[in-house]
C-alpha cells in the first residue's frame, strides 16, 4: 500500500519547490492535490501559491488564486509579493491591491502595505504612495515598525526626503535597524551626502548596531564627501567591521570596501582587501573591474576580466561587460571585444540582455566599426533609448551624417521621446554639420518638448549656446545666454567666453570674466588666449601667473593657449618653462608638443625644437608639419624635404598645411625644381585641388630662383583668379630683383585687389628708387598722401638674460643706445673695409 501525503507533508514539499524553484515537482504535486481534493485546504492552497509566486510562474500563480478565493489576507500577500517580483506586474499588483482594499473580504495588513509601497516608489507614482498612506492611518497601522520603514523609503525614493520621508522616520516610536537604513539610504539615494552621513552619526550614538547593508549604503557616501575626508572615514568603518565578526563574514560589506577604496583612488588597498577575502562573489569581481576601469587602469581591468574567466565557478554577467567593454574601447582592443562579444553570443541570458547589446553598440562606435555596431544594434530583441542613443552617437562621432538622420527619423516614427543625451547627440550633429538652422530646429523641439524648462541643470541650455557660437550666430548666442540668467553656472560662461574669443570679440569676453562669481582653470585659459590673441603679451604672462598662485595647474589646454605669447615675446626662457611643467605633469598631447616645436622654432632654437621631434615616439601629422614649417622659417629647405619624406614613408597621408609648409620650405632654400614637383603632385598623387596659398608658395618659388617672367605666366594662368598675396609676393619678387616694369604690371594688378595697403605702396616707391626712377617715387608717396596711408615704425625685440629688449625706428630711448649705436658703426665700417686674402 502505498504512502499517502496529509496536508503537512505537501505544504512541506511545496515549500521545498518554492526554495529550489523545481517548477516542474510542483506543477506534478498541484496536478495531485486536485486529484485528491486536497485544494480546499488552505494550509496546501497557500503553499501552491507560494510555490507558483516564488518560482515566477506568475500568471499560474494569478490563476489559481481566482479559482480558490480566499478572505485570509495571506493568500493575497503571497500573491502581492510575487507580483512585486516583476516590473511586468506592476500594474496587476495595484489593482490587486485596490480590489482588495475595496472587497472588505480580506483587510490588507502591514505585510501588504510593506509588500505594495515599494511599487508605488519603483512607479515614482507619489499618488498612490500617499493613498496607501492615507489607508495606514485610518487603520491605526502606523505605530507598525514595518509600515513606518515601508513609508519612509517610499517617499525617499520619489524624491521627498526632507519632509515626507524624515517626518514618517521620526513618527516611528520603536526604530530597527531597518528604520535607519531607510533614512540613510534615502539621504543618499537623494545626493544629500553630508545629511546622511549625520545620521549615521547619530545612528552609532543609540542602541540599534549598524548590519551589512548600514555598512554598504554609508560607504559610498563617505567616498563622496570633501577632499581628504572619505579616505579617513573610510578608514574607520573599515576598522569597526573588523571589530565585528558578523560583518567580516559578509561578503557584501566587503565587496562595498572594495568598491569604496577604488572610488577614492587607492587602487593597491582595493585589490589587497580583494586578495585578501576568504570568498568572493561576482559582485566582488564586477566592483573590482569596474573600480580599474573607471580609474582608467584599462589594461588592469582587462587582466582582471582575464582571471575571471579562468575560474570554472563564477562566469562574467552583463554587470561585468557593461564594465569591461568600454576598456576595450579605449585601447582600441578590437580582437578581445570580438572574442567578448563572441562569448556574449554563445549565452542567451546576455545575448538578449539589452544593456549588454548597447555596451557593444558603443565598443564598436568608439573603435569606429560602424557597421558591425549598426549590425548589433539591429540584433538587440529590445531597443530602449540608450540602444537609439548610442547607435546615433556612434554615428555622429564618425561622420555618418546621411544616417545619423535615417537614424533620427526612424526613431521618432517609432514614437520614443527623445531625453536630454539625444538631443545633446543632435546639437553635436549640427555643430559638425556647421548649420546653424539645425540648431533651430532642435532649439524649438527642445521648448515645445519642455526639456528646457525641465532642465535643472543648464546642459541643453549650455550645449546649444555652444552650437549657436560654433556655427557663428553669436547672436542667438547672447539671447540663450542671457535667457539663462537664473540657471548660469560655470559652463554657461565659459561657453559665451569661448564663442566671443573665437569670433575676435575680446572686450566681450573680457566684460562675462569680470563678471563671473566663480570661475575656474577653462575659463583662466580662455582668457590667457584673449590676451594672447590680443597682442598684450604682459597681461597674458600675468594672468598665468595668477591662475597659478590661485591654486590651480595648468593644464595641456592652459600650455597652448600661453604658448603664443612666449612667440610674442620671442622668450626661449618661457617656453623651456612651459616645456618641463608639460614634462613634469605628464602631458603627452601630441597637439601640446606640435605647439611647443612650433614655438622653439619661433623663438630662434631650432634645434630644441628638432630635438623634441627626435624624441617624440609618436609623431603624427600635428608634430611633422610643425617640423617642417619651422625648418621652412630659418630656410633649411632641404631638413624640410627629408622630414617630408620620412612622413611619406610612415604612411602619414599629408593635408594641405604641411604641403603649404613643404613648399614655403622650397621657396626660402631655393629648391625651385623639388617645390614644382610637390605642387603638381598635390592633385596627381594626394588628390585634392592645390590652395591660393599653394598657388602664392609657387609664384615665390620662381620668383625667389629669378624666374620672375615664368612667376607673372604662372599668376595669370592660375585656374582661379589670383588675389593679393600672390600679386604682393611677385611685386616683392620684382623689387628684390629691379624689374620695373614687370613690377608696374603687378602693382596695377595689385592696387586694383587692395588699393589700402601700405606695404604694396613701399615696395614699389623702394623699386622705382632702386631704379633713379625718382618720378615714380614722388607719383607713389602722392598716391599714398592722397590715400591717406601712413607706414607704421618699425618694431623688433630680442630676449638678453631674461629681459625682452624692444627696437623702434626712431627710438632712441633705450638705456644702453650709446653703447647700442657705436657697436652698429663698428660693425658697419668693418663690414665696408674690404676684404685681404
């Protein structure tokens, strides 16, 4: 005979199904206790809705519920919590909820008003929060510990912390431990740090010992207080849970240590308390990978990932790659984000993970395979907006711009409602584009969508001033600005500062610094470029030093923005300055030393500036024509060439500067056949048609080699009309080698294009008297007196043991002129005696 179960021995077994999930056992029992007519005990009805809620068979659950009925408020319960389970049921539970409320059959009790609060909070719907409310005071449930913790994490979680949520916390008259982790994680949650920290203080004063997840909610709070503040307070916690052996034990308390000493920087004690832990989960190993990537410790993160791999127990989830990916991204890693992804597709739990597939969007954007990331955005199952948002920002980022908006325009027929990152993606869109009735058109959806007024922070407010100014409307510039007056912060004023240096509008810039309550090391360095760019050399210089003496480093943006004045300045002692601080702080801007080359060359040292290219190892296009130029400033034509060339033999492919550059190069050495043919492979070989620029370099070029007639044949047979610079190099040309009447031609050529310039008026009054031609002298310096033009002094300086020495034609103010003047005889008579072999 066989063994026949009583009501206990099913409940019992159902209860195991529930712990272990064994859907299938217990769809077997179910089917059973039916057959039996065991279904009318409550006691065996109760745990087969416990076995379906806990197991997630939630629709099974649901239905078996409607077919017994019950007026026991823990059959309900059982049901609410496994709803509570799924955001896919949310909806169910409150009206579950309500119909319970209303039926009066079965009261909801404190266990359903725990059970239901955090899906009002997860729902952000404060409405049904405060109905619930409502209900728990009319029932006298209130003085529940259990409500009270329920209510008050509700109300912290939509956003009410400060009233709601400490008035239900302080109401409460027998506070647990629960009570406390609430209000702190509340606090937190609602980014009021120092309050939450306060009340962890207070917390340790009382009776109630902070547990595992006190010790996990402060943790990040201590790392996000003032400088040199959460390390030592980090420090003490760490030392109280070594005090208490329940905490030491728990691995969650460890893996919040770890994840709060990498937040802070101190990446050797992180992985030491990670070595150090007796077991470690998969949290412990995504806090530790996560921690090295977002500390920039790519590679580390990467080996860590490595390790991961190799242990048979735990296996990498979508935690882990959401982290790892973008350290593959970042190292360009392509190979191993391939092999992740492969992995990723051999495991269906993360192939349909949706945030895994927008990690790898991103992975391949960022390493500019914008196919294979158009490729895995398609296969995502279920896109949400950051899935749309990545795919457009990839996009934007390689120039995609004809499916940048295919993309945009399937999106909004599929009716998703663009955030605050998508319309930033649009606004850097327009930027590139450079079409500034773009940035209207997402200017007006932004307002007719409400995401300005929505806009706590300024970000759109800022990024479109920024666009408006990029695409040079500065005057939709102001009015945004301006528009922004109650909500301004550091990056509205740094943006308007850089929209006015950028269009030569200096006194504006220089009216918004004045103004600025706060500012910081950007808006330092823009103004060091306004006086830099404003030819005040000593007021730039000063106000580096002031940014300095404020506190503040200089960064590589700071660097170049000061290098044109040590140019200015001609101070080789500012730039040997500027290159150690770039030397010390680590900077390895290969824009930075394309700029420092460029200044030493300037300054006269072109073998510093050769001596930093030499020992650049990564030389890109940048640092190669800042090379070239400055070889082509003291005329070594030929050092030129053979950078050029080692250029060409890199696979570095040229741009019109560098060629520009090249043939300055050529035109000053006298290299006329090399400089011919670099021009004529400008559209033979590199494929792009050659600039007036280019055009003015070849006119010098012959010029310069006395092939003025072939210069004048090669200015009037360009395929695009010749403007001044190429007339006024050949006017100089015919001076420098006394062709008058050639250079009558030019003049006429030249006058017409720019008649107010008084160097081509100098030039040709010095060939006409370089001739005796004193007629035309007097014709030109009438011109001139008739045209009002006036030829400014003449001006130049010299560095001499730190001190600039300025030269003016006419001057004779400096404080060593004797000294100064009876050398030049000197060496004026000397250079007249003639010579003795």
């Amino acid at each position: 005979m066989g063994f026949r179960p009583d009501h206990q021995v099913l409940a019992a077994i159902l209860k195991s199904c529930a712990a272990s999930s064994a859907i299938k056992l217990g769809k077997a029992l179910h089917s059973d206790v039916v057959k039996e007519g065991h279904l009318t005990c409550h006691t065996v009805s109760k745990a087969l809705l416990n076995m379906y809620a806990k197991c997630g068979a939630l629709d099974d659950c649901q239905k078996l519920f409607g077919q017994i009925g019950s007026s026991d408020p823990v059959s309900w319960n059982i049901v609410l919590s496994g709803f509570s389970g799924s955001r896919m049921y949310d909806a169910e539970l409150m009206r579950l909820f309500y119909a319970m409320h209303i039926g009066g059959k079965a009261r909801p009790n404190s266990i359903t008003v725990a059970t239901v609060l955090p899906v009002c909070a997860r729902l952000l719907d404060i409405d049904a929060g405060k109905s619930v409310h409502s209900y728990v005071i009319k029932s006298g449930l209130e003085t529940e510990t259990l409500v009270g913790n329920a209510l008050a994490s509700m109300y912290a979680k939509c956003g009410l912390v400060l009233d709601d949520a400490y008035a239900v916390f302080n109401s409460i008259s027998h506070k647990d431990v629960v009570s406390w982790n609430a209000i702190i994680a509340g606090f937190a949650e609602n980014k009021l740090m120092c309050d939450a920290f306060g009340l962890f203080r207070w917390m340790l004063k009382g009776p109630i010992e902070p547990n595992y997840a006190t010790i996990v909610s402060i943790l990040p709070v201590c790392a996000s207080l003032g400088e040199n503040v959460p390390y030592c307070f980090g420090r003490e916690i760490h030392c109280y849970v070594q005090r208490r052996t329940e905490l030491v034990a728990d691995v969650s308390v460890y893996n919040a240590l770890v994840s709060f000493y990498l937040r802070v920087g101190r990446m050797e004690e992180a992985e030491s308390l990670f070595r150090s832990m007796i077991s470690r989960d998969l949290v412990s190993w995504n806090a530790i990978i996560a921690g090295y990537a977002s500390n920039g410790d790519w590679l580390k993160a990467l080996d860590l990932f490595c390790e991961l791999l190799s242990i048979e127990m735990i296996g990498p989830d979508s935690v882990t790659f959401v982290s790892i990916l973008p350290a593959c991204a970042f190292l360009q890693n392509l190979q191993v984000g391939k092999e992740m992804h492969g992995y990723i597709l051999r495991h269906p739990h993360l192939r349909e993970d949706t945030t895994v597939g927008n990690a790898l969007v991103s992975f391949y954007g960022k390493c500019n395979r914008i196919e294979a990331a158009f490729q895995t955005f398609l296969m995502i199952s279920w896109r949400d907006l950051i899935s749309w948002n990545s795919m457009l920002d990839a996009f934007v980022e390689s120039g995609y711009k004809i499916e940048f908006l295919g993309l945009l325009k399937w999106m909004l027929s599929e009716g998703i409602r663009l955030d605050t990152i998508t319309i930033l993606t649009i606004i850097h869109f327009c930027v590139t584009v450079s079409r500034v009735e773009r940035v209207k058109e997402t200017h007006s959806y932004s307002i007719k969508d409400g995401l300005l007024q929505g806009d706590i922070e300024p970000t759109i407010g800022n990024a479109l001033l920024d666009a408006y100014a990029k695409c040079g409307n500065m005057e939709y510039a102001l009015k945004i600005f301006q528009s922004l007056s109650e909500k301004r912060n550091l990056v509205t004023c740094n943006s308007m500062i850089s929209g006015y240096v950028s269009h030569g509008s200096h006194d504006d810039a220089h009216k918004i610094f004045n103004g600025m309550s706060e500012t910081d090391l950007t808006t330092w360095s823009l103004m060091v470029r306004v006086y830099a760019e404003n030819d005040s050399p000593s007021e730039a210089l000063n106000l580096f030093n002031e940014l300095q003496a404020r506190g503040m480093k200089p960064n590589e943006v700071t660097i170049m923005s000061f290098l044109p004045v040590c140019a200015q300045m001609a101070s080789v002692h500012l730039v040997k300055q500027c290159h150690g601080y770039a030397i010390r702080a680590g900077f390895k801007d290969c824009r930075l030393k394309g700029a420092l080359l460029d200044v030493y060359a300037k300054c006269g040292t072109i073998k510093s500036a050769y001596k930093l290219f030499h020992f650049s190892t990564h030389k890109d296009l940048v640092m190669f024509t800042a090379m070239v130029s400055g070889y082509a400033m003291h005329g070594m034509g030929e050092e030129a060439l053979m950078v050029f060339s080692h250029m060409l033999e890199l696979g570095v492919k040229p741009d019109h500067v560098i060629i520009t550059a090249v043939l300055s190069a050529c035109s000053h050495s006298g290299l006329v056949n090399e400089g011919l043919k670099i021009f004529y492979s400008i559209e033979k070989v590199y494929g792009f048609k050659p600039t007036m620029e280019q055009y003015a370099c070849v006119v010098d070029l012959l010029a310069r080699g006395g092939r003025l007639n072939d210069a004048y044949s090669f200015a009037t047979g360009m395929p695009i009309e010749a403007n001044a610079n190429v007339w006024g190099t050949l006017l100089g040309a015919c001076r420098t080698h006394h062709e008058v009447e050639l250079g009558c031609l030019v003049a006429d050529r030249l006058f017409e294009i720019e008649a107010n310039n008084i160097g081509n008026y100098v030039v040709m009054s010095n060939l006409y008297a370089a001739d005796a031609r004193w007629d035309g002298v007097v014709e030109v310096r009438k011109l001139m007196r008739t045209r009002d033009l006036k030829k400014p002094a003449g001006c130049s300086w010299i560095e001499v043991e730190r001190r600039k020495n300025i030269f003016v034609a006419g001057d004779s103010t400096h404080p060593q002129r004797s000294h100064i003047y009876n050398t030049l005889c000197t060496l004026d008579q000397q250079i007249k005696e003639p010579l003795h072999f």
